[in-house]
C-alpha cells in the first residue's frame, strides 16, 4: 500500500511504535496486565511493518518486528532456556493477504504457477503459550514462552491442568520419541472465566479483565495450589526440540499428538487452496460466538515438513505459517476536544479527547489526528459523532464523522506553537505543520533529550521522561551534554521526592557507563531530520569516527567531493545530505556538538559480522537457480552476514550465477568480479554450518 508521510516523520513514528509495542509486549507476556486489545496490538504491529517496509533504511535496532514476546518479569518462577526457540506468527488481515501468503510460499519454494500448496487451518486461540518437554513420553518441565529464548518454569502448575497428561498413551512404544516438546496455548474457557470473576467479586478478590488474563494469571504462580483451584485447559497447536518427528506433514503429526492422550483442535483442517483456506476461516468465524473459548483468528502452516524446513524463519516468525486475523471492532462516540502535542521535531500532533468508549473489551480516551488535513478530510470539529476503530493504519483510528453536516464553525488548526508562541507552518510539499522556534522551544528540547536517552539511542536506564522534564523544569538539563554533568548536582538531587543516595548513585552510574557510547546510537540520538537508526549505522561505516562525519557534513554544504563522498553511502541520498548540512549550519548546533563531544568519547565504529567465507559482501545472484529459489539464496546471503543485491555494480564481492545468466554476468565480467555457480554456492553454505 502507499504510505503518504515523510521520511522524518516516519522515523519518529518507528521510534514512537517500537516504544509502545515493547511496553504492550512487556505487559502482556511479562506481566498479564495488557492495556489494549489484540486487535489494536496486532494494528501498531502492522503499522510498524509497512513503515520498515516504505523505508527500509530506518529499521531501528529495537525493531519490533524482531522481537518476540518479552522478557520474562522478575518473578519467584526459575527462569529455563528453550531448546528452540518459540517463535510468533506474522498476520494477515485480509483474503488477499493470505493469497499472496500462499504466492510467496510458491515462488521461496520455486514452485510451477497453480502447483498444489496444502495447508493445516486451524483456530487461533487467545491464551498463554507453553511448552511441554516429555522424555520417554513422561513429563519433564513446562515452560512459558517469555521471550521465546527463555521464559519461566511452571511444571508443578500444569500438574493441576487435566489436558495435560504426565505421561503420553502409548509411552514406551516405537513410535513416541525420546525427547519431544509439545507446544499449545493454555486458556480458560468463557463459562469457567464468567464462574472465576464471579467468585473473586463475591470474595473481594481481583477481578479479571479477560479470559486470556485470567489464565495468565493463574497459570504463573508461585504456588502451585493457586493455579490448581482456577479451571484451566490446553490444546496444542505444535511442536518444538523433538530428538525425532515420526510423521511427514503438520496435519499427520497434530493426530499423532492428539493420538499421545493431549488435545488439539477440533477445527483442525487441511486445505489445498487459498480458496479453501479462506472458507474455513469464514466458517470458524460463523462459529466464533458460539466456541467455548476466546479465538482472534485462524492459523494457516504448510502441511509437508520438508518444506517447511526450507522455507525456514525470518527474524521472528516462520515463512511457513501466518495468522489470519479477525476484523477489528467499531464504536461511536463524542469527540470531546482537540489538543495539540509538539513533537521532537516540532511537528503540530492534533489528538483528540473521547468521550470515554468500549471497543473490543478496552476503554479508549484518546486518538491521534495526524495532521491539519486529515482532521479537514474528515471534517472534524469539537462535539463531533464519530467513528471509531481500533485496527488499520493507525490506532486507535476515526473512520467517519456522523455529524460532518450539521452547521457549525470548522476547527481552526493553529498557526503559532502552543508551547513557545512561535509561529507554526508547513513546508512546501508537506502537510505538517512544524513550530519554527528549534531549540527555544521547550517542548522540542525535552522531547530531543528524551529521544537521546532512549532505548535505540544511548538507553540511560533511570533517565526516564518525569525525570527528564523535572530536570529541565529546574534547569539542569538543557542540552545532551548537560546530561553527563549532573554528577554535579549529586547534592541537589538527594533528599528531591522520590530520591535517595542509592537510586542517586544509580542513576549517575548508568549515565558514567554511557560516557564511551556507541558513535552510530550517538549520532541518531541527536535527533537531525532523515537520520534514522540505519542510516546513522551507514553513515559510521563510513566516516567510522563522529568528528570525521561532522567535518564531512559542514564540507557538504559547499558540495563538490564532500557531497558525493556522502551520495556514494548506500542508503543516503540528497534528502539526508541536505539534513546533514542544514545541522552544521546552525552555530547553536555545532555548539551543541562540540559541548557533547567534549563530555563524551565515542571509540571508532567498529562493525561486526557473522564467521563466514561472505560475512560482510554483498552478493548477486543472477539466471535461474535449479536448487532453489531467488528469495531462499538471498535468505541464505543473509544468514551468513552478507548483502544480497539486485544489480551488479563496482561495490559487488561476489556473483552467484546459474543458466541463462544475462547482462549481469557479463557486467560481473567487465568490472573483474568474481563469479561462481550454484553448487559452488552451496559447498559455502554448508561450510558455515
């Protein structure tokens, strides 16, 4: 789809959704206690992918979309190690998503166009994943997902969770393997959920938001008698470590599971088409008021093994599987305001004030506007009937104005910063509106200092946003560099509400630990225009130390070799030279560069690559591959730390070439590249390991 927003906005936007999705994985996975519904989830999840993928250069190091779960929360439950790891699903959210799911799984696959793909289709359901390792068919240890590399020991809980046998029927024949991890979701059914929250009413005891949290809840307890008092259940949906699989297809090995006495789905289907699958997705969602259990959707995975085992995993999920979502829900309400947020950058964020409304389980307040022309678009005015939904581009979203006709005055968005008084425009070509004031503005300045000092910048732990502002409130920080003299103010600090020697001293320790910070998390800490995570990362490649790219900057607004030297850097172009330049400028800005630079020692951009005969070049495969796909060689590339390319040029290492290879060969050839076949390719692959 087109995504109609700039590139400095965009990075602010992938920074804003990496923070909120970390902290809705943090209370969901860690700490049962979510705040928003799947569905909304499921849109900031969403969003974040086709921003990353309209600017692939601005893919952030905390990335949602390679994250899975989240740390497990500091709990009295042991913490285990899975032996692989579990993994999540990526979504579709529409019939022609899942089409092109079972598109792209033909073409990694190098499959003949209308060659039979068959699928499993099954019910998704909204529970808490758990793992359950059996050895010689006995029960040996149940783990939660946590952050799908270690989550929390709760082997003594699951004991009271009558789906799950402690030992599988049939232990000690052929066919059940010495070691096989069973994974499903363990869930409260509707009925046993309504019993649960009418009992703790009547006992004055917590009440439940969901099901899903209530088996949450329940399930991760310290003592095990808790979660035997709470009617729990378990179906499984797959496998994990396995020291075998005695079956050939996903669908063989799910009734061989339910075959071992642990229960599966009873909606569990194979399919042969993408028509198929979408017709039982219509089906189950017939069924879905109906189920005994909470369902969000139906989960597609390719039936045949061995290919699932070639299409393999991309960062946090398979390529062989997908969930196919449910539409999320709407809900008419009263726009009761509209304030305006200044940003980093000081771009104009209209939000508006709800009156309070229930969708899909979850009170929503509040919902972003976007920009002077959408809330024109849409005719919006305070006192408005709107529609609201919790899914699509943006969320929580307006879809319509009930009450666009009626005659009133229209919203008049304004034209001067409410936080500095400075007068408000948008550029040429843009439809932001961004307060002129820079650095006088104090809502820029606060917002910059708590842009450097986050996760994917320097990540100073214990400099959250209420210190921040309390400290520039009372005027000890004013720029980044102001940050590293608080040792100062030591004194100061100690004795202020919420303060004593220890957390004073933690506090001035973190900010210590960060005075040799990473260059390229410095430099997009800093906050110019159009230099996101990546392209900081690209620019310290190439300059490797901070002064070197500062003196490269000031030369570029002059042009010549300087700025060709900065076009040259792959993912940088005129847009980011430009922002370079119009930073170095501005003396208050070398001013704060330099005071920076004077408190801090960035060590030289150093960049680490995987132990591989290609770890670090960049790859071409051109003609067609007989053993594989173009996508699977590039996933290949990727895996062993290389670049895979499009097109051939001066910076390529090496070409992969197979029949029929054309113009790219011969350019490989004119340019003394070096060129190999695909079996050469593979010895490589295998000699990584």
């Amino acid at each position: 789809m087109m995504i109609e927003i700039t590139e400095a906005d965009a990075a602010n936007e992938l920074m804003r959704l990496a923070r909120q999705i970390a902290k809705h994985n943090r209370l969901y996975h860690a700490e049962d206690a979510p705040e928003i519904s799947d569905a909304e989830y499921d849109a900031l999840v969403r969003r974040n992918a086709e921003l990353e993928a309209a600017f692939p250069h601005l893919i952030r190091p905390d990335s949602p979309s390679a994250q899975v779960g989240h740390e497990v929360a500091s709990s009295p439950l042991r913490k285990v190690a899975h032996e692989v790891r579990m993994m999540s699903l990526d979504n579709a959210f529409t019939d022609d998503e899942v089409e092109d799911f079972v598109a792209r799984v033909r073409r990694f696959l190098a499959l003949p166009e209308g060659a039979e793909v068959v699928m499993t289709a099954e019910d998704k359901i909204d529970g808490l994943s758990c793992s359950l390792r059996y050895e010689n068919g006995r029960l040996v240890r149940a783990a939660t997902r946590g952050d799908g590399q270690v989550g929390e020991d709760v082997t003594a809980n699951v004991a009271h969770i009558a789906d799950i046998p402690q030992e599988l029927k049939g232990a000690g024949l052929f066919d059940i393997p010495a070691v096989f991890e069973i994974r499903g979701e363990v869930y409260m059914s509707k009925a046993d959920f309504l019993a649960l929250n009418t009992r703790q009413a009547e006992t004055g005891d917590k009440i439940f938001a969901n099901p899903r949290n209530a088996a949450a809840g329940s399930l991760r307890q310290k003592d095990a008698s808790v979660t035997a008092a709470r009617p729990l259940r378990f179906l499984a949906h797959g496998w994990g470590a396995a020291s075998e699989v005695p079956a050939a297809t996903q669908f063989e090995m799910m009734r061989k599971i339910a075959d071992w006495g642990v229960p599966v789905s009873p909606l569990l289907v194979r399919c042969s088409s993408a028509a198929e699958m979408v017709a039982h997705y219509r089906s189950i969602g017939a069924q879905r008021a109906d189920l005994p259990y909470d369902i969000d959707g139906v989960v597609y995975k390719v039936d045949r093994l061995d290919w699932q085992e070639r299409l393999g995993f991309v960062a946090k999920a398979p390529r062989w599987g997908i969930a196919h979502k449910f539409p999320a829900e709407q809900a008419e309400t009263t726009l009761e305001a509209i304030d305006i947020q200044v940003g980093r950058t000081g771009k104009l964020t209209p939000v508006g004030r709800l009156k309070p409304v229930l969708v899909g389980g979850v009170t929503v307040t509040n919902v972003t506007l976007h920009n002077r022309d959408e809330i024109g678009r849409l005719g919006l005015r305070v006192g408005d009937r709107i529609v609201l939904q919790r899914a699509g581009d943006v969320i929580p979203q307006v879809v319509e104005n009930l009450t666009r006709d009626e005659p009133r005055d229209p919203y008049r968005f304004p034209d001067h910063c409410p936080e500095c008084q400075s007068e408000a425009v948008a550029e040429e070509g843009e439809v932001d509106v961004r307060c002129t004031g820079g650095l006088i503005c104090p809502a820029q300045r606060v917002e910059r200092l708590k842009h450097f000092v986050s996760r994917a910048a320097l990540d100073i732990e214990g400099l959250g946003e209420k210190t921040i502002i309390e400290f520039f409130q009372l005027g000890w920080l004013e720029s980044p560099a102001d940050i590293f003299r608080l040792r100062k103010r030591r004194s100061d600090i100690v004795g202020r509400e919420g303060w004593k020697d220890k957390s004073v001293d933690n506090l001035l320790a973190a900010i210590e630990a960060k005075r040799e910070p990473d260059a390229a998390r410095l430099l997009f800490g800093l906050g110019i225009r159009h230099v996101g995570a990546v392209t900081a990362r690209d620019l310290m490649k190439r300059f490797v130390t901070l002064p070197a790219l500062g003196d490269a900057a000031i030369a570029a607004r002059e042009g010549g070799d300087a700025t060709a030297e900065l076009l040259s850097i792959e993912g940088v172009g005129p847009v980011v030279v430009e922002a370079l330049g119009d930073f170095f400028h501005e003396p208050h800005n070398i001013a704060v560069w330099e005071d920076l630079l004077s408190e801090v020692s960035p060590p030289p951009y150093v960049v680490e690559t995987k132990d591989s005969a290609v770890a670090g070049k960049t790859i071409v495969f051109t003609g067609k591959l007989e053993t594989m796909s173009r996508d699977e060689a590039k996933a290949q590339a990727e895996a062993l730390g290389a670049r895979a390319a499009g097109s051939v040029s001066a910076k390529t290492d090496l070409v992969v070439a197979g029949p029929g290879a054309g113009s790219k060969l011969k350019q490989a050839a004119a340019l003394g590249i070096e060129v190999i076949d695909e079996a050469a390719w593979a010895e490589i692959v295998k000699a990584a390991g």
